[in-house]
C-alpha cells in the first residue's frame, strides 16, 4: 500500500473521530475520545495503532475491569464467604447491577460496551508495546460516589440501581446517543450525576486528574527506567469522549506531584462520624428506655424486651424471607438482628448470607449463569449467588426498619 493510499485509509477511519494532540515533558500524547459502544470506535483504534508510531498505549481502565475484559469468566472464581466476611457484598452486587446496565446495551447495540478498549489492549500486546492502565479502580470510584452524596440521594442512587434491574423496557435511544459521547458510569447514573455536583465531580472530574497524574507517572517512571533516558516518546491513550477535554486541560496544567495526586484520589475520604453516633445514640436510647421499664415494673421490662427481639428480629428475617432465603438463613437472621448492638463485627445480614451460602453452596452452573440471571429481576432469586447477595441487603434493610420499629413501640408504651 503507497503512502498515500495509508494516508487516506487512516483519514477514512477517522472522520469524526474527536482526537487532542498534547505534548508534556518531551512526551507527545495522541489522545483519542471514544464512544464505548460504536463500532467506529474501534476501528479508529485499530487504524492509530496500525498507520501510526507509539511507544506506549494507555487505557481509560483499572486493574480489575482490564481482568474482567481479559478473562471475562473470572468471576467465577469469587470466594462468595470472603466477600461476606470482608464487608465487600454491596461492591460485588452494585457491579453486578452495573453489568446488567451493559449487558442491556449490548444487547440493543449489538457491540459489547468498552470494545475499543479491548482493541487498544489486544494492539499493544501484538505490538509488544506497554500498557498503561490509567483509571481509578472502579470499586474506589463507586464508594467515594456514594460517599459524596448526602443520605437522601443516596436512597436516590440505590433506587436507580434497582430500576435498571426491574426495568424492561429499551433503553432510549437518546441514552445510547448520550453514552457516545460520554461515560460509562456517568450514564448508569445520569440523572444524579447531572443534578448533583458532587457526584459528578467523583464519577468525571476526579477521574480526569487521576488519569493525567497516572499519565505523567507513568511517563517518568519509563523515563528512568529507560537507559536512553528518553520517556514513551509517542503514547496513544484512548479515552471516553467525555473525558476528552477535562483530561487535555488537566494534562496541559497540571503542576502537583503526580504520585502524590494518584495517591490521594486513591484513598478513601474519611466517613462521617455522626451517623454512626446517632445510630449508637439512639439504641443506647432504647436500651435506657427498657432499663426504665424494668425500674418501673418486671413485667413491662419484660415487654420492652420482647418488643425489640420480636421487631429487630422479625422484620431482619422478613428480609431474609423476602430474598427466598433458606429457613436457616431467616432464623440466623432472627436471631443475629436483636443482639447487633452487643456484636460488633460481621452486620446480622452478613451472618444470614454466609448461612445460606453453607446450606444452599453455588454451584457451578450459578456462576456460569449470573450475568444472564441478574438481567431478569426474577434471576436474583434463582441463582443462589445472586439470591445470596439479595438475602444480605434484604437482611440489612430489615434489622434497621426493625430497630426504628421497636424503639417507637417500647417509647409509647412508657409514656
């Protein structure tokens, strides 16, 4: 093929294509904006990648979205018992939601989204060339999200996840078109990441300056490992469309030390303590109120007392009931709920989802089939991962409703 003949195949496949050229610290940056399900896309990867010269190829991916692009049936290698015990059961089925979300585009697409990214990584490995993974990982993301919104957009938020679940209509168009220029996760979330700045500001903003610090990072790291002394000369870095111009503006300016920065947007801002005081506050309330009932007369004490098993206990194991739980599961979540405040550790839904999933164990058709399952809220209950992780939220929501119950119960019979 002449040269010109190269020229015009690599202008065909990009017409259109929004694309920044930044240079930085002797590194040229060719920065591709992508959408995450046109098939365009990917032959613009395919055609940078074959007509033009890189040292390096960087990825708007983490560690672990990069594995699960890799080896999509990793998954089924969870330690469902560890994600109980490690308090990570709402990451896990918050993922898995998100992977409905996709699937459903996929579906109505015909392309499977984040396929340019699989064609970056696929290029640079034929090439021998770096890969550079340069976005926050995914879980980070999605607690410092949550983390930024006050308590009632959070119920905001988790009302979303369910309805992409429940929902069974075709996502519109307008969404689909939406995505093309913009992200991923800001799409999953659209409605609150556009009223609510905070949001917005972890789901895109931070994720730009991460991935401008990860960038310069990487590009000295090369540098002083490189006996020339010369950093990635060349770096394509594919990128959402909509991360395009936060990240050039970003890359252009920014001056702080970019581990430092990769650093701090890496952690975990610190939790609000006041409500975990509150919530200690007012069962310590209600634990007075019972050591005032039995001051005043054994048999009302007694009544206080029973009133909070039976509240705590009963609507924790009409949780439990509600996920189909196993008739084990629901006592363990009985019995786990009213002496919550008195074990700290292990939450009463984290004991009655390690109960069901000793007594009903995943099989292996159940993690051959969760991605399917979960798409249909039905699913949720017929695969034992899917419904384990259901009894744990379930359980969770019931010992609160039950704790609020009872303490209004046991009040209005002292006054």
């Amino acid at each position: 093929m002449s040269v010109s003949e190269t020229q015009a195949t690599l202008l065909c496949a990009l017409q259109g294509q929004p694309i920044e050229r930044v240079q930085r610290d002797g590194v040229e940056y060719v920065l591709l904006g992508t959408a995450h399900v046109s098939r365009s896309s990917v032959e613009a990867v395919d055609a940078l990648l074959a007509h033009e010269h890189f040292d390096a190829v960087a990825v708007e991916l983490c560690d672990s979205r990069a594995q699960s692009m890799r080896d999509p049936e990793a998954f089924k290698q969870m330690d469902l018992f560890k994600v109980i015990r490690q308090g990570k059961a709402g990451m896990v089925a918050a993922s898995l939601v998100l992977s409905t979300f996709q699937k459903r585009l996929a579906d109505q697409s015909g392309i499977q989204p984040g396929a340019e990214m699989k064609a970056a990584m696929d290029g640079a490995e034929q090439r021998q060339l770096p890969l550079w993974l340069i976005d926050r990982e995914v879980g980070t993301t999605l607690k410092r999200a949550w983390r930024s919104v006050g308590f009632g957009q959070r119920f905001g938020l988790l009302g979303g996840l369910l309805a992409s679940v429940f929902e069974r209509e075709e996502i519109a168009q307008g969404e689909i078109e939406k995505l093309k220029q913009g992200d991923l996760l800001e799409s999953a979330f659209s409605e609150f990441a556009s009223e609510s700045k905070p949001l917005y500001e972890s789901l895109i903003g931070e994720r730009d300056a991460f991935m401008a610090a990860r960038l310069r990072q990487e590009a000295a790291r090369t540098a002083s490992i490189d006996s020339t002394g010369a950093p990635g000369r060349r770096v394509l870095v594919v990128i959402g469309a909509g991360h395009l111009k936060g990240l050039c503006a970003l890359l252009r300016e920014q001056q702080d030390d970019p581990a430092a920065t990769v650093a701090e947007l890496a952690s975990m801002p610190a939790k609000a303590r006041w409500p975990k005081w509150l919530a200690a506050a007012l069962v310590l309330l209600v634990f007075a109120a019972i050591a005032w009932a039995f001051h005043r007369n054994a048999a009302l004490g007694a009544h206080a007392l029973m009133a909070w098993v039976l509240f705590t206990g009963g609507f924790a194991a009409l949780g439990a009931l509600a996920a189909g739980a196993h008739p084990l599961s629901i006592l363990a979540a009985f019995i786990a709920a009213p002496i919550k405040p008195f074990r700290p550790g292990i939450p009463a839904g984290g004991i009655s989802a390690m109960a069901e999933a000793w007594v009903r164990r995943p099989r292996v058709v159940d993690f051959d089939t969760l991605r399917d399952d979960i798409v249909h809220w039905s699913g949720w209950w017929k695969n034992r991962v899917a419904r384990t992780l259901l009894n744990f939220f379930l359980v969770g929501v019931g010992t609160i409703v039950g704790e609020y119950s009872a303490g209004i119960h046991i009040f209005k019979s002292l006054i």
